[in-house]
C-alpha cells in the first residue's frame, strides 16, 4: 500500500530534524498548513514545482511524492463525487464533465463545494 502524501512528508521531516518553520523558509507557506497536511487534514499542494521543492528539501524520493500528493488529491475528489452523485447523479456527471474541462481548479473545486453545501442543505430541508 502506498504511503500518503502526510505521512511521507511527517517522516521525512522527522528524521531530517527539520522544523515547520524551517519548511515555511525555504519553501513558503504558514507553518500551519504544512502541520495540517502531515496530519491528513489538508490536502497536498497541486503546484509540481512545489513538491519538487519538497522534495528536494527532504530527501524525498521526487516520484513516489508526487504519486503520493496525486492520489491523496484523487481520493478526496472521489469522496466528494461520490456524495454530490448521491444527491443528485444528473448534477454530479455535469459537474465532473465541467471540471475535465476547467482550467482554474482552484476556482472550480471552490465553486463544487458551495454547490455541495448547497445540496446537502436542501436535502436536510
């Protein structure tokens, strides 16, 4: 079984001795994001050269975290299809169709989850 991407980068970061601060300095972000990506509540970076940095920096092997950050991402867009086809699957195939096509996926899984919070408010109402 693969590692995820948290528990890969935790590890490293452990036994190089680094801090999140040290992290936050050589490759930007708050500490706290990257605290929150170690403990799986946050996803991976999408940006490549971000995770190449990570990479880098940690002494990560560059494919297995890039593979890693890939289906820690994959998962969590699967779980969130899958309960929007749960309330509506016309709506879900639409959406799923639209965001093949997106090219600001920041954008678009923003407006996803509005939409998903959306119908999972219409459907308790």
């Amino acid at each position: 079984m693969r590692a995820k991407f948290g528990e890969l980068f935790g590890e490293a970061r452990r036994r190089r001795g680094v801090t999140l601060r040290q992290i936050q300095q050589a490759i930007g972000y708050a500490p706290s994001f990257w605290s929150e990506i170690e403990s799986g509540r946050r996803l991976p970076p999408s940006d490549e050269g971000v995770l190449r940095k990570i990479s880098k920096f940690l002494d990560i092997n560059e494919a297995e975290l890039i593979k890693a950050a890939q289906t820690d991402r994959v998962k969590k867009d699967t779980s969130v299809m899958e309960k929007l086809y749960n309330v509506d699957p016309e709506l879900a195939w639409g959406f799923f169709r639209a965001m093949e096509s997106s090219d600001d996926d920041k954008m678009l899984k923003y407006e996803f989850n509005k939409l998903l919070e959306a119908l999972s408010a219409n459907k308790k109402g």
